[in-house]
C-alpha cells in the first residue's frame, strides 16, 4: 500500500481514533510538519502525513504505544523515514529510546509535546495560534505545573536535534500553526 493521500490518511485517523482532541491533536501536528518540512528540505506531504498518523495507534493500544503503528506502517509499505520518525517520538515511552536520525524525527519528537502546551495555553487564553507571543508560550513550557502531563524533555531533545532553540522552535510553530483553528 502506498502512501495514503492526506484524505486517506485522514479517513484511517477517523477510523482509528475516535477521540476528538486526538484527532485535532493529530492535525495540528501535521499542520505544524509541514511548515517546518522546506526548512529541512523535507516532503511537506511525507512529514504532513507523518504528523497526522504519529498516535494511530494511541487510544486503542496506549500502554503499547507506537508498536501497534510501527507494525501496521511497515506492513502497509510506510517509508522508512515516517517509521523511524513515529518510534523516535516514543522517547522515553513504554520502552522506547530511539533517538531521531532525521530531521522529520527531530521534529516529530519536538513538536509532538508542544503542540499540547499550545493547546492547552489556548483553552486558557483563547487567541489565535498565530497571534501567540513567543514569550509566553516558554514561560508556559517552564512551568511544569502548566498542562503538566506534558513531558519537556522530549521537546529540548528533538530541539537538540533539530539544532534549535527552544525559543526559535516556539516562534516557528507560532508561524506555522498561523490560521490553524
């Protein structure tokens, strides 16, 4: 099976995960890849597709999680790069500690956990994604009492990776979740 197009990814997501904020979590994460994929030189379409199929796996198998997805990708013929990219995001996680080899992995592993600090600083303080301040969102991801099942230390690791500050990834993610509701 070839890549799903991001409509067929979007039916699997439907069909796999039945949570809402899952599913918004999911597209969110896509949205944001694909901002940083020309930055890196990346398929916008590979790392859009990687983002949005990351927790496939998540609600129906969470102790587990990402094995169910690393076998279902490589059984469907998924790129290398997006398997890698989902085992490298579970750093730390129920057994995994693959660090991120590529750039989409980097990414994956630091925007992933961000991506929920932005969520929940919004539930508190309803602007846009876009109009956020780079500022504020820091001050949120140092205080671990704020959306405190996030896990920060995969954030300042796929920044590592990604040779970014965790500044510089904030102000990026700010820019490319701009329009993003």
């Amino acid at each position: 099976m070839p890549l799903p197009t991001p409509d067929e990814a979007q039916v699997l997501l439907g069909q796999y995960v039945a949570d809402d904020y899952q599913r918004y979590h999911a597209r969110m994460v896509a949205t944001a890849l694909r901002g940083y994929a020309p930055h890196f030189g990346g398929d916008p379409d590979l790392w859009f597709l990687t983002g949005l199929l990351h927790d496939l796996d998540f609600e129906r198998h969470p102790a587990t999680h990402p094995a169910e997805s690393l076998r279902w990708f490589a059984a469907w013929g998924y790129p290398e790069e997006m398997i890698h990219a989902v085992e490298a995001h579970a750093y730390g996680y129920n057994g995994f500690n693959v660090l991120p080899r590529t750039k989409l992995a980097a990414a994956l592993l630091a925007t992933d956990e961000l991506c929920g600090i932005f969520y929940a600083y919004r539930k508190m303080n309803p602007v846009p994604y876009g109009e956020m301040k780079t500022a504020s969102i820091r001050k949120k991801v140092k205080d671990t009492a704020f959306a405190a099942k996030v896990d920060r230390t995969t954030i300042y690791v796929g920044c590592e990776h990604l040779g970014l500050t965790v500044d510089d990834h904030i102000a990026n993610l700010i820019r490319h979740l701009a329009g993003f509701a």
